[in-house]
C-alpha cells in the first residue's frame, strides 16, 4: 500500500467520525452535506488510486459488470426467452395487456411505499433537473400509471428488470439486476374472484416449466392482524410482528419468538399464542378449526378474513386447484402494501439432477409471490381515489438458475440460433455465387448463413454447421453450377442429394416445411 | 412566490457565481465539491417548497414520469411488440444469436467513448461501492462483453433500452429512454462481406414496415479522411470537421461552411474544397469518377476508402440492393468510434396519411445507422488485443411514433389482447358455473376471460366481447345447462347456436383451429 494511500486512508476515517457526529447530532442537512461531499473527494481519490494499481498504464479499469449483475450470453439468452415465453403465454391465456414504464422514476414516487427496503433503492446523480430513482417494483409503478392515467380497471402483464442494492447470491439466482414477470387485476369487483385466478396463473405457470413439485402458500393479512390481536400484540406492533412472522421460511420458531421478545418486546406467552397459531397449515377444514377458535371469533377482522380465505379456498378448488395450494399460517410476506389475500410459491421436491448418477440438491427459495393491495394506487391519485388491486410475481431468476444448473448437468446445449440452411462453397472463388444463393434464401424467408470469408475450408464449414445444430447445408462447386444443380446436405445424417438450382428457395421451404411437421 | 423562497433563490444565485469562480479559477476537485453540495441542498430546498406548493397536504409530489420518459399503454405496447417482432425475425433470419448486458455499467467503462456527447451520460449517485453509469448504447457493452468473455467473433442482436439526458422531442420520438435494436457482426472476415449483410438487414427491416421508402445512405470514414486530407484540413481537425459535416442533413452548406470557417478555423478556400466533395451522391460511377480525382488519388486513406466502397457497392448488388442505396460523401455520423464503412437510413417519402382526405406529413430523421468500428473491443482488452466489428441499430422510437401516428390518423384500433373466448352468464348465480367451464378452457389452452363480478349484466358482457374484438362468447344459462348444452355466440355475426356442454374445450379448440385457417 502507498503512503499515500495509507494517509488517505486515516483521512477518511477522521472524516468519516466527523460525518456520523454531525448525524448523531442531528445536524442541519447543509451542514452534514458539506461534510459528506469531502469525505466521498477522499473515497474517490482512494478508488483512482486502486484503479492505476489495477491496470497499468493503458488499462485503467477493472473489466468487470457491476457488483450483482451479469452478462446473458446466447446459451442463457436462449433458456431464457424459452421460459419467458411460457409465462408470456399463460399471461396471455388470461386474457393480459401488456403496458411498460421507465425504468427509473422520480424519487418521491417510490418514497413511503417499502418500509424498511427502502434503503435498497438505487438513486440517480442528481445532474440538474429531477431526482430519480430505479425501479425497485413493477407494483409502485403500475399503480403509478393506474393513477396518472385515471385507469380503474385493467389485466396487466409486465416483464422488465428491476434493481435493488441487496447483498447479492448469484447461484442461488439473486442479483441486483433482475427479471420480474408480474400479473395484476386491478379494478373492484366480487370477493376472491380475480384472487383466485392469480393462484390459477401460478400454478400454470410453475406447472409448465420443468421445475419439479411447488406449493402456492395462502394467507391474509386480517387473518394475520386478527391473530396478532387475538395474542394480545398492541396494534402499533402488528406490522414489525408480521416481518418478524416472515423469516420462518428461514429460521426457526425457536430463533423468531426469540427476535419478538427480545427485539420487538413482546412478552412470552404472547409469543407462545403466536407460536401455536402460526405452526399450522392446511386446507379447508383449518379454517374451519380457526372460525371455531373462541379467541379468533372475538376479532372483526380474523372473522372476516377466514371467511374470505374459505371463499378463496372454495374457488381455488373449482379451478382444479388442491395438492398445490396450502392455506398457511407462517405465510407473512415482508412488503408493507398488501391488504388482503397473500402468495408465496415454493418448490417442494428439488428437482432430480443427475450428473453421472449423482443427484444434486438445488438450494431456492420461493419462485412466486404476491397478494391484494387495496391502497396503493390511492397514495398516489391526487382525489386518493382507491383501485383496488392483487397480483403475482414469478421469481424468474430463480427458475432460470435453477435450469441452467441442471442443464449443465443433464449436458443439454440448446441451439442459440435458428438457422436452417448453410450455404457452403466447395472450393475458391464462390463468394459471389454464395451471395446471390442466400440473397434468394433471405428473400424467400428461410433462415440462413453463410462464411464471412471469400474461401472458406469446405471441412470448417460442414463443422460449424454440426456444432451449430444448422438441419441443412447447401454446398455449391463450379461442377455441379454448370449443370444447374447444387448439392443439399442434410446435416445430421450426412445425406448428399443434388437438387435444382433455379427455384432453389421454394424447393427448401417445401422441404423446410416438411421437417416441421416431421414428414421428411 | 413565497419570501423564503426568493430569499433561497437569491442564496442560490450567490452560490453559483461561487462555484464558477472556483471552477474558472481551477481549483481543487475537493474545495469545489464542497461549494457544490451546498448549492445542490439550496436548490433541493427549493425543489420541496415547490412540491409542497403543488400538492397540498396529502399530495407532495408531481405524478408524472421523469423528463424525456413515457409510459406505454396496452394500444402502444402491442404496436411495439409488432414492430421488434418483425425486426427479431430479420436478426433471426440472419443467423443472430442474442444477448443481454446490465442497463447499466461501471463508469470507466463508457469514459472516452462518446466524444463530446458524453455529457448525456446518467450517472448513479454514489451510495457506497462501484460508481456506475447508465447504458448510452449498446455498442460500448458489447465491446466490453466481448473482451470481458474472450470472444473473437459472434453475430448477435440486442434490443434494449438506452439513456440519453438529450433534449427530448416526444412528438418526433426523441426520447431520453428509448429503444436500440442493434445487429453487429464481430470478428476476423474478409472485406466487405458482414458490412455488406448490415446493409440488407437494414433493408429487409426498413422494407418489411409500413413507413414508405426510405434509402440507406453509405460513406467511409477512410474515403471522408482523404477528403479532408486532399482539401488540407490540418490531421488534427478531421474529427470536429467531420462532426460539422456530419451536420449537414439539417443545415444548409452554407451554414456548416461558416461554422467550419468560423468556428473550426479552416480558410475559406478549404472549406469550399469540402463543400465541391460532400454535395456528391451516388453510385458505383461516382466511386469510379472519384479514383480519377488527382487530388484524392493522392491520399492513401482515400484510395484504399474508395476501393472498399467499391467492393460494398458490387456485393450490394448481388444481394438484390441498388435503388434502396446511395453512396453519400455529406454522411458523417457524430460517434468518434467508427473505423470504417458507415451507414444511415433516411426515410425519403412520408407516409401518406389520410385524415378525412387530408395527408398529414411527419417529420421523422434518420430511422437506422451504424458503421464499422474495429478498435473499440482492444480499448478493453488488457492486451489491447482488436476483435473488427461492424454493425447497425434500428431506431424504433421514431418507427413507433410514426406507425402511431398513421394508425390515430387511420383510425386503427390495434386488439390489445388475444382472448378467444368470453365465458358469459344469461342470469344470476352462475359465476361457479363460468369458473368451471373457464378453467376446462384454461387447461385445454385457450384463451379465455370472464367477468369478475359475481352477476354481471348480459348485455354489458356482451359490449365488452364486441368492444375487444372477442371473436367468440360462450353464454350460460340454467335452461341450457339442464339440457347439457350452452350457447355459443359469433360475436361480429350475433350468430347463436347450442353446443355440448361436455367436451366444450375440444370443441372450441377445433372451431378456433378452423377459424384461423379462415374455414369459419
């Protein structure tokens, strides 16, 4: 380490000390500003300094995406697109528009509306102009959009990335970038009708991709408060109680009533009472144990929210949905804006990875959540009009991490391209004869590639086509030209015919055509 | 205006003389960081006041989306989706695998690559850790993914959003987020033979939209080097004369000479030099007119230039290109980064619009352009190690809000959705009834919609199917159902007939099949 890096070093600790006293004490705002804008001068000098360490004279900078991200390369982009597409479709099957919004907002709009995630919140540079902020949601900005364009109703679908300053696990698919595919109803309609058709949409959609067995967990967030009312939790606790109630998916009981003693101040058979409720889960007949419960009844709000979790349970069974769903107590879900009706998608049986036999455990958590939020679009219409809304959001990252793993495993290599015919030259000088083939390829719509040099190894060629996975090779001589002909491959089997070399792209959509409906 | 605010504004005033002082007297970073923080805290406090001025109580915020940004509604996001599927079938056609980089990037990675336009760069605030930048293109990424990844040759598109803090111009779609769609070609190949492909993709997409004709605009950054070379432009010039060049599809030559004579310091005589070359277009002839030129034929840049340009003009012609093309000494394009060929789409006619008889002209620029730019993967390369790259990017925004505009004027109603079928109720007391036969057509993969309410209105299920463009309704009704039939409706025809209750999917899936074979 430089001296110069080491005094540095001692500075913006000082610096630092003096940053937290001032904040400590509740500074002016001016005043702490002044002081923090030196004290990230030195941290920039510190990290210039570590930049020239790095590279070197020509080469500053560390090659290398943002803590948290990735590159998709064709392989994942592949996978990728395949798995979006059958959540576009289930989407689609319940009758979704799509709508799309910036990808940052201005600050203010996601203020107030995630708790204590709050601090996870990318801010922009203020440059001049508006203070902006990442998108950390598709939910806050939809309901954005509901109230800014005085929408009452609406089926929404939106797939785009979103961005949170969380401590990043990339195997387990969690990242700082990521892909959410939410589905929302937003409108007011009949109890537990659209409810019922977001579990509906998850479990299509788990139960299409190759993920092995799920659970879609239920709640409700007054069966929650009912709860916590009925133990004897002051009101003002309800929410801190429930994000404590949260990490049982992680933790056990044990850990958590200790953190609700301990850290949140409730007394121990309150704690006890919790405990009792929140380690059952079932179907039916458990609400129906619950709306028995004497201590239960005596909540207005239990007894309305397990009427609603029966009627929803009732629906969900009409739709064909049993083994999948689970009405459970434990279910809390951190996120400060639901009102009603809460999911959590979990996968149940890892799936079977074999690798040379061996099974692999892959380690995910949910793969799916959400629930009903009354409020939110109010906190945003000018008038607080209310539009009620619920939704889901498939935890695509996760899926994909979790296919690519046993992808790799299984030793699958899915094509990255479409390619259906390569146009190849046998010897020199056909450059311009390959080019005027593909041009009447490319016109006729067939898919097609061809080498970017002029004379390319006969052998290369016919390689990259095998590797590609490319169905059809065209290979053009000066021999077979002068008799009109050329000579068509076919890949796989290493099949040579000659065919005619006038109206040679009709004859490979004939043939192309053929392969698809698997007649050739 | 309140007196505290005045009072802030003055304040504000004062402290931004202070800064530029500071920054005209070329002080320290750290002593002006300080005076900044304290003009930005003034200008926030005034930013609050204001806010505060606009909502009232309950309401402190503005509800819109940030400067330069747009939603988009279900209408826009269909016409969207229509126009990147066309253009992905091109990219596909071609070969192209894809690929996805983070929307943003570390800083030092975009630094030095944009020239003066750097300063359209947004910029993350710093909360600790990397300093990061949006994305301003997709080429920068690419090259840092292919140097990143070792790779030394891929054929990819990417279709992604980018950010520019310009000055927006909506209507025209010039937006601060907005859409690239980009294809390039990396990698070690003979001349000409990807820069030449670049081209018919531009076409294939370009002829493949409803915007009418447009032509594709050619030049060499070689060719406009000996250009200057042979008129006497100082070597050290040639970047900011091209950028004034480059200003001449919105300028007058006049204007841009004085600007180079003004402004760029070139005598008179030079420039009229300049201005006798660029007001040149073409084909192969005036390639062949300008090998004759004695004073070009001086300069090596543009005797190697023009021998390219040649080679793309003939290979432009085998693949079916000649009036969609024109070789155009006035095209510069403003990126520094361009070692070669470069292109520029330009629409030439507008699209007929008619308004109750009238044609509406609109306005739109360049809709596509790209070049060649081989050193730009080495300036990421430890090793300085070059991977040649040529590639081109759509520009969608300005597609879309032409269609958009041509469809308002048309009076097209774009569907928005793709539902099938519409499970309605004759009467009360069916909406169990509507939840089993939907998820029967659910699970037989159709798509299909109902109404959320328990009891809605007939005739308002029955608008709502025409209003969507639903091609079918199912309706039921307690008098059918007895008899093991429901009612199933033509929507555009009102024509009804019974069918079986049971087997309702397979059913309908074979009418639908029908139907999109147009046998209905």
């Amino acid at each position: 380490m430089s001296d110069n890096r080491q005094k540095i070093l001692e500075e913006i600790k000082v610096q630092g000390d003096l940053v937290r006293k001032l904040k400590a004490a509740k500074e002016s705002k001016e005043k702490i500003d002044v002081e923090v804008a030196k004290l990230l001068a030195l941290k920039a000098k510190v990290a210039e300094e570590e930049d020239e360490a790095v590279g070197g004279a020509g080469q500053k900078f560390l090659l290398k995406t943002p803590k948290g991200t990735r590159d998709y390369n064709p392989q994942q982009m592949a996978l990728r697109q395949g798995v979006l597409d059958k959540i576009v479709t289930v989407f689609k099957k319940h009758g979704a528009e799509s709508i799309d919004t910036p990808v940052f907002e201005r600050k203010e709009v996601l203020t107030g509306k995630y708790g204590e995630d709050a601090k996870l919140i990318y801010d922009l540079k203020d440059q001049g102009g508006e203070i902006l902020s990442l998108r950390y949601d598709l939910t806050v900005p939809l309901a954005r959009y509901l109230a800014m364009s005085k929408i009452s109703s609406i089926k929404r679908y939106h797939i785009a990335k979103v961005y949170r300053r969380d401590n990043p696990a990339m195997t387990r698919g969690r990242y700082r970038e990521f892909y959410q595919c939410d589905f929302d109803i937003a409108g007011t309609y009949d109890l537990m009708i659209p409810d019922a058709e977001c579990v509906k949409v998850v479990s299509e959609i788990l139960g299409g991709l190759d993920i092995g067995d799920y659970v879609i967990k239920l709640n409700h967030r007054m069966i929650l408060d009912g709860m916590f009312e009925a133990c004897g939790v002051p009101a003002d606790k309800f929410r801190s109680i429930c994000s404590a109630v949260d990490k049982l998916d992680k933790s056990p009981w044990e850990e958590v009533k200790r953190e609700m003693i301990d850290e949140k101040g409730l007394d121990e058979s309150t704690a006890d009472q919790i405990g009792e409720y929140v380690q059952q889960s079932g179907g039916l007949e458990l609400v129906e144990k619950l709306q028995q419960d004497p201590k239960l009844s005596a909540s207005k709000s239990a007894v309305t929210g397990l009427q609603q979790m029966k009627t929803l349970l009732k629906y969900c069974e009409v739709l064909g949905l049993r083994n999948e769903i689970r009405f459970d107590l434990s279910l809390a879900r951190g996120l400060d804006y639901y009102t009603g009706v809460i999911y959590e998608a979990v996968l149940t049986a890892m799936p079977e990875v074999t690798n040379g036999g061996d099974v692999e455990p892959i380690t995910v958590g949910s793969v799916a959540g959400g629930g009903r939020y009354d409020n939110l679009v109010g906190m945003f219409d000018p008038k607080g009009k209310q539009v009620p809304c619920v939704g889901v959001s498939i935890g695509v990252e996760r899926i994909f991490s979790l296919l690519e793993a046993k992808q790799a495993a299984e030793g699958i290599k899915i094509r990255t391209t479409d390619v259906e015919v390569y146009v190849a030259s046998a010897h020199k000088g056909l450059h311009e004869q390959r080019l005027k083939v593909i041009t009447e390829l490319w016109d006729g719509g067939i898919k097609a590639e061809h080498s970017y040099k002029e004379n390319p190894k006969l052998l290369v060629q016919l390689q990259h086509c095998e590797e590609q996975g490319i169905p059809l090779a065209l290979i053009l001589g000066d021999a077979e030209l002068k008799k009109g002909v050329v000579k068509l491959r076919e890949v796989p089997t290493r099949k040579e015919e000659e065919i005619s070399r006038e109206n040679i792209a009709e004859e490979l959509s004939r043939r192309l055509s053929l392969m698809r409906n698997g007649d050739f």
